[in-house]
C-alpha cells in the first residue's frame, strides 16, 4: 500500500525519499516491491507523512508481526505456568493481555 500511498499524492519514490530521514529512492522502491522490510524508522515516517496508521500502509507486514508475537507471547506463557512464583503470574496477565489484544485485532482484519 505504500506505492499506492506514495501516488495518491502524486509522488515520486524520490519525493518520499527526500521526506524520509536517511534514505534513498532505491530503498524506496524495496520497500514498495517487498524487497526489504521497513526499519521502524521508515515506519514512523511514512504514518506522519500519509497521516494513516502503519496497519493502512503495511498490512501485511503488521498481520505477521502480530501472528508471531501473540504465538511467542502464547508459548511464553505456557512456559510460565510451570512456576507458582508472584512475578511469573503478574508475567502470565500481561501475556494473557497481550494475546487478547492481539485476538481483537486479528478479528478486526477478519471483518
């Protein structure tokens, strides 16, 4: 969605790589064609300049990000349900909110 972002206002990859700090057109280009991954860097820059949450621009990259952390955050707090300790519960409700926030927005994309 960046390239289509990037078009709407009329802009070449140049443009936006003038906007971007510390990057050039070629990356640009990566980025749109899904050659590389943008840096969180490129990320918040693109949200400013668009105006639109990352989730709009990168869909895909934010569904995978989500996946495997609400997977991660799953295994971890199988893996703390062995201890009784106080600090692993109070990881074991962070986890549990982490995974419920994850599952409302997976269900949100799904609409």
């Amino acid at each position: 969605m960046l390239r289509t972002h990037r078009l709407k206002w009329g802009l070449t990859q140049q443009d936006l790589a003038a906007l971007v700090p510390r990057i050039g057109h070629n990356r640009v280009s990566c980025v749109e064609r899904k050659k590389r991954p943008p840096n969180a860097r490129e990320i918040l820059a693109y949200q400013v300049i668009f105006g639109v949450l990352s989730e709009k621009i990168f869909p895909g990259l934010v569904s995978d990000v989500e996946d495997a952390l609400a997977g991660n955050a799953y295994r971890l707090h199988q893996k703390l349900m062995k201890s009784k300790s106080e600090q692993a519960a109070r990881k074991r409700l962070f986890l549990e909110a982490v995974m419920a926030r994850a599952a409302k927005r997976a269900r949100r994309r799904s609409k």
